[in-house]
C-alpha cells in the first residue's frame, strides 16, 4: 500500500508518496536523494546507517519508513550550516577519526545523539553509545577522540569561542 | 534499494485496535522495534505477512511498573528504557543487568521487551540471506526437509537467545499477559516456550503479549552475566541469570537460568539440593554436573556446543559466588 507520508526530516516538514514496504534507509537515499546515510550491511549489523528520530538513534534498515510519520528524523546532512562544519564533524576531521570514511556519518549521529544528552562524556561512555557502530578501519581510538575533540570544542564554544570555518 | 515484500502497515493506538486489526487481518504479524522481525523478512525468512501491526503506538503498551515487591512492564516499554530505570535498577539489578547487555545502544532504543521475549529462535544455518540458505537447500526451520546441525533429527534446534527471559525466570510467579481473539489470559513465563527451535512459542497467531510481571523475594539477590564474540553488540553465546539468598554463611535459596544454549530458556532443576550449607568447592562440582546435563548447546553458532555448556557453567559459578559474596 502506498501512503502519504508527513514527518519532519532535517527541521523541514514534508509529504512523501512512500510505499508500506520501504525501509526508512532507502526512503532517504533513493527518494529523498540524501546519500550521507549509508548502507553498510543486510540488517542490523553495522550502524552505518544510523539516523536519529525524535533524538534517538535509530537504525534506518530496521525502520520501515511509514513508521516516521509525524516525527522529526535527523541524518548527517543536517549539522554542517552554512558550509561550516558541526564539532563533531570537525573532531572527526581532524583527529583521523575517518579513514574509508563509510562508518563516518553513522558514528557521527550516534556521537551527536550522546553529545546532547551528555556533553561531557567520559571514554567510557562514549565507547558505550557507540556500540551498535562497527568501524573497519580506524580502530576505534581516533573515534573517541573525535567524540572528545567535539566535546571540549563545543564547550569552548559555549565558553565564547567561534566555530572554526571548514577545513 | 532494497525490494520487501508488499504488505500493509497498521498503526493502531490501543491494546483494543490491536485485537481488532488483527482479527480482521488473519496473515499479520505484530512489529515491535523490528531489530529482528525486518532483519528476517528482509532476508526472507518466513513467510512474508501480508499486514503488519505496529507496536509502537500503542499507549498502553507501555510502562513499567513497580509496587512492593512487583513489578510490571509493559511489552512496548523499550530495552533501553528498561535498563535504564531507576527503580529497576535498584530492585531488579539483574534484570537490569540483563537488559543493558542486549545487542548495542541503538538496538537497545528500538527493542521492546515484548520482541526480546517473543524473539526467534536462532542458528547459524537459518539467519542467513535467501541465497545462502537456498545454495545449502534450507532447512527444517524454514523451507526445508532436514536439520543441518543434526541431520538424523526431526525437530530444530535452533537456539533461543533473548536476555530477557532467564532474568525474569530466576524471579517468583514470572507470568505473561496476553491478549488474543478469545479475550485476556495469563501464562505462566515457563510455559510461553515450547522448547522446540522451530515452533518455539506457545502463543496462538493472534495472540498479542501485552506486559510480563514478577516478583522479587526481598532476601533474593539477582544478577546477569554472558559471553558473546563482541562485548558490545553479538547475541549470547551463553547467558545466565541468578538468584541467591545468603543466611549468614548458608546458601538458602538458588535459582539460576540460561539462554544462548538450549531452544527455550532454561530454568535450571535440581538447585535447590545445593541449598542449606556453605558455597563451598563440592556444592560448586554439583552445580557443574547439573549444567553439564541439562544445557544442550548444539552446533547452532559459530563456536562450538561445547565451549557454550562449559561456558555456561563457568559463568554461573562466576555470577552465584559474585552474588553470594556480596556484602
Ligand atoms: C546485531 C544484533 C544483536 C543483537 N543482540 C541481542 C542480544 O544480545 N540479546 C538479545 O536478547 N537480543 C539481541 N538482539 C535482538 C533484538 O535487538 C532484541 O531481542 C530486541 O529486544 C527485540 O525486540 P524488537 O521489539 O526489536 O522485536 P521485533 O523484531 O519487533 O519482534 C520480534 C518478534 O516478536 C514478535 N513480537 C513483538 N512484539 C510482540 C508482542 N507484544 N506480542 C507478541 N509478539 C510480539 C514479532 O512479531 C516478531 O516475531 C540483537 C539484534 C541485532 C540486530
Ligand atoms: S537447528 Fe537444524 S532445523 Fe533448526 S535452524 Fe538449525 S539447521 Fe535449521
Ligand atoms: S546498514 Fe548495517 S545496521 Fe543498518
Ligand atoms: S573509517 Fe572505514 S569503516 Fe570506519
């Protein structure tokens, strides 16, 4: 069956034709055209394509995209503004916290989901929030130092500081 | 793109339009947080439905609970909100403990309790894509005519491998809530698995499960313990719950489940005979008999039955002499 699907994605209401059957994942790649969500496996295994809804972090494969209607969906397309990079795009940047950079924008919505309900997160929590997030490549170190970097940027930030301008 | 098959998507708002919509809609299977349901229809494994109902707008599918010695939660209540509950947390702590081990954080926001208690069984030659189980011509669980993890049998042993299940049951008067065509009942938590990997539920189609609720002796200490591949995301290989009650250096009561082994979770018999002396070598070499014969653990995963039943019962020594000693 196909509906008429309203949420809110990136801030911005719309209203979408989507079919019952279509994953929120592929709603947004395929229909929407916002590829920074990744598909990284068959189905819960990776976290590469991990959204937040209403806040929370969400895994898109799993999510059929009906499901969303009337929420707020979040993706990586939403943090840069204005051509400047978000702190913790920026702390991936540059602490090396991307390498193949195909895990990155599902990291990043998770960390950015921690971010705001824990600005001043310990290592330890932030290797707990990213848990459901597989990275081939960086092994993991560089990860928390980007969650890290973000966090004391943002709080400088908070403290006066300007955003830095993108690399 | 990924190409699922059709169906349609109801999104009722109560426990009533759920009965209704399920009564009008026989082929429809319920949708809880989907982190195991979409990952087998995507894989196409069992037959597609032709309506879904999701779960997850049902209000009074929500909720947790807890009045003395009680608790109650509802099967919408998510595992990250369980786990996260203070109240559960101080009175329930292996519950909790349970709960904070499932999966990773995300999955832990989209899980409900009713998908973890209601989760299918698993196994290496069964949570597979259409391909692969199609190149090994499937198998009695799904599509198939033999069992590859035990060829001469006739039932599937496919393992149950929810957390939630073996905490709840080392609890008093564990029961299920449910609600179906015919009106409420309740089940006993041991009689909701049927211990056969195949039809591993012992719920009608239409019957919906709507809370769990147990009760904590107040002298009973709980707690949760598991092994997997990765720490922080793999189902268990081995998972296994405790309750004890120390009286001064006495063990007074012992109770202890497992999941990750066997097609159902397994309540442990026989521990009681362990009670009424010290926690001493000889009670502990009794508890490792009692393992060695009733967890199963066959070749269901990519470690061996083997090393999960030894597991097994390494992890309950760990988990009884940790509660028994805590002061
Ligand atoms: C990578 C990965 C790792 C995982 N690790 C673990 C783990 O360590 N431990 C663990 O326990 N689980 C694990 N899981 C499975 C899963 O995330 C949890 O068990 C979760 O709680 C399932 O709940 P759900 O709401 O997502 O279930 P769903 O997928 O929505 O549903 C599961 C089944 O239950 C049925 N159902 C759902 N709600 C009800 C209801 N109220 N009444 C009747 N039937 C219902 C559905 O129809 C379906 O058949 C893992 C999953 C993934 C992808
Ligand atoms: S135990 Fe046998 S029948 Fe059951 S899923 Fe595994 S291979 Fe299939
Ligand atoms: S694409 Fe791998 S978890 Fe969603
Ligand atoms: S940077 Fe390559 S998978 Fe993480």
């Amino acid at each position: 069956m196909i509906r008429l699907l309203t949420f809110r994605l990136n801030g911005r209401e719309r209203t979408d034709a989507v079919a019952d059957n279509v994953l929120l994942l592929d709603h947004l790649r395929e229909s929407v055209g916002l590829t920074g969500t990744k598909t990284g496996c068959d189905g819960g295994e990776c976290g590469a394509c991990t959204v937040l809804v209403d806040g929370a972090p969400v895994l898109s494969c799993l999510t059929l995209a009906a499901t969303v209607a009337d929420r707020s969906v979040e993706t990586v397309e939403s943090l840069a503004e204005e051509g400047r990079l978000a702190f913790i795009q920026e702390g991936f940047h540059r602490k090396l916290g991307s390498q193949c950079g195909y895990c990155t924008p599902g990291l990043i919505m998770a960390s950015e989901a921690l971010l705001r309900r824990d600005p001043d997160p310990t290592e330890d929590a932030i290797r707990d929030a990213l848990g459901s997030n597989i990275c081939r490549c960086t092994g993991y170190v560089k990860i928390v130092e980007a969650v890290r970097w973000a966090a004391e940027a943002a709080a400088a930030g908070r403290a006066g500081a300007t955003r830095s301008a993108a690399p | 793109m990924n190409v699922l098959p059709e169906w349609e998507l109801l999104a009722p708002s109560s426990v009533d339009e759920v009965r209704a919509a399920r009564a009008h809609h026989p082929g429809s299977r319920f949708l809880g947080g989907g982190t195991d349901l979409v990952v087998n229809l995507r894989r196409g494994i069992g037959d597609p439905p032709a309506t879904l109902i999701d779960l997850n707008r049902v209000a009074d599918l929500k909720g947790i609970e807890v009045a003395g010695e009680w608790i109650r939660i509802g099967a919408g209540v998510t595992i990250r909100e369980l786990a996260q509950d203070p109240r559960v947390r101080a009175s329930f702590p292996g519950l909790a403990a349970a709960a904070g081990s499932i999966a990773g954080p995300t999955h832990r926001n989209m899980g409900t309790v009713g998908g973890n208690l209601c989760l299918d069984t698993r196994c290496i030659y069964y949570n597979q894509s259409e391909w692969w189980r199609a190149a090994n011509r499937y198998c009695l669980k799904y599509g198939g005519d033999i069992c590859h993890v035990a060829p001469k049998s006739r039932i599937c042993y496919a393992t149950f491998s929810g957390d939630l299940a073996p905490a709840l049951a080392v609890l008093d008067d564990a029961q299920i809530e449910i609600a179906g065509a015919q009106g409420a009942r309740t089940l006993p938590l041991d009689s909701l698995y049927t211990g056969d990997g195949e039809r591993y539920l012992a719920l009608e189609p239409d019957e919906l499960v709507v809370a769990v609720r147990a009760r904590r002796p107040p002298a009973l200490r709980t707690g949760y313990d598991k092994v997997r591949v990765r720490q922080s995301i793999d189902y268990p290989l081995a998972g296994v719950a405790a309750g004890v009650v120390r009286e001064g250096d006495r063990l007074a009561d012992l109770r202890l489940a497992f999941t990750g082994t066997n097609p159902r979770p397994l309540r442990l018999a026989g521990t009681e005979d362990l009670c009424g002396g010290a926690l001493d070598d000889a009670v502990m070499e009794r508890l490792s008999g009692l393992v060695r014969r009733q967890v199963m653990a066959m070749r269901t995963t990519f470690t061996s039955g083997h090393y999960r039943r030894h597991a097994a019962g390494v992890l309950a020594r760990r988990l009884v002499r940790r509660l028994f000693d805590t002061t």
